[in-house]
C-alpha cells in the first residue's frame, strides 16, 4: 500500500476528521494499493469519540465514512461535494477501536457518483457499511474552492 493525499488541493492537516496525528478523537491515514481505485484507511476512534458507553459515536463512524468516500472520489480526479450518505452501522465499534475503512466508486452517471464504503476491524468484521451520492463540482465550483484554499494558505 502507498501513502496518499486524497485530497491533492488541500493539506490533510486542515481535515476534519484526519488532520490532528495527536487527537485524542480520531486518527486516520490513508493508503491505495499500486493497481486499484479504491482508497483505504487505517483508523483509530479514540475517547474524545464516546457516545454509548466504552463505544465510538455514531457520528464519528460518519464522519470517517464521508470523507473517505469523498476522498475516493477526488484521488480518482472527480473533485466532489456529498449529496447525500447513508450508513448501516451493523455492530458497536469500542473505543481504542483499530481498523481498515474501504471505499470505492460504484457508478458514475454525468455529475453524479454513486460510492460504497465499509469499515472493518482488524480481525475482518465489518462494524459499518456506506452509500453516497456525490455530486462532481463544476469547473467554477472547483475555482472557488481552490481560491479559498490559497487565501488561507497565504494568508
């Protein structure tokens, strides 16, 4: 597996969900093996995750979900925004819980991108499944956000 960047135009550190290596919430590096499309994650929920007793929120399983889906797009050269996710949590996920997140494209209609992804533990049970639908920016769209990003970098 390599090393990536799903989103080229802007610095992970900036990210929600994987920008703090030191936060105690969650952790997440992501990775593509040489001959395929699919983005993998390793990931980390930590305590600043709780919702259930001694187990990661649902929100913060989201929330890991979205961006890798949306990062599977834009390591694939589709700069997106979410429309729409869904998530089927299939069984509690513990705090101090390590994984793997997988996340591909499912279809692709015009500007609409139909993604998959599942959150496994590291002895394969999957502990939550995602669908979305992402809608591909607009070359303008895509001008202003990368506008915005070099006002906060230079700036």
């Amino acid at each position: 597996m390599i090393p990536v960047n799903p989103f080229p135009s802007a610095p992970s550190k900036r990210s929600y969900v994987s920008g703090e290596a030191a936060a105690d919430r969650m952790r997440v590096a992501y990775f593509r093996a040489p001959d395929s499309d699919h983005l993998h994650a390793a990931v980390w929920f930590g305590p600043g995750t709780e919702g259930p007793p001694d187990s990661v929120h649902g929100g913060a399983i989201a929330a890991v979900l979205d961006e890798a889906m949306g990062g599977v797009c834009w390591m694939n050269g589709h700069p997106v925004v979410g429309a729409r996710i869904t998530i089927n949590y299939l069984h509690l996920t513990p705090l101090g819980f390590e994984g793997r997140v997988e996340s591909w494209i499912e279809h692709i209609d015009g500007r609409k991108i139909s993604i998959k992804s599942k959150l496994t533990g590291n002895g394969g049970r999957v502990h939550a499944e995602g669908d979305g639908l992402f809608i591909q920016l607009q070359p303008e769209q895509q001008a202003r956000f990368d506008e915005a990003r070099a006002r906060r970098r230079d700036g």
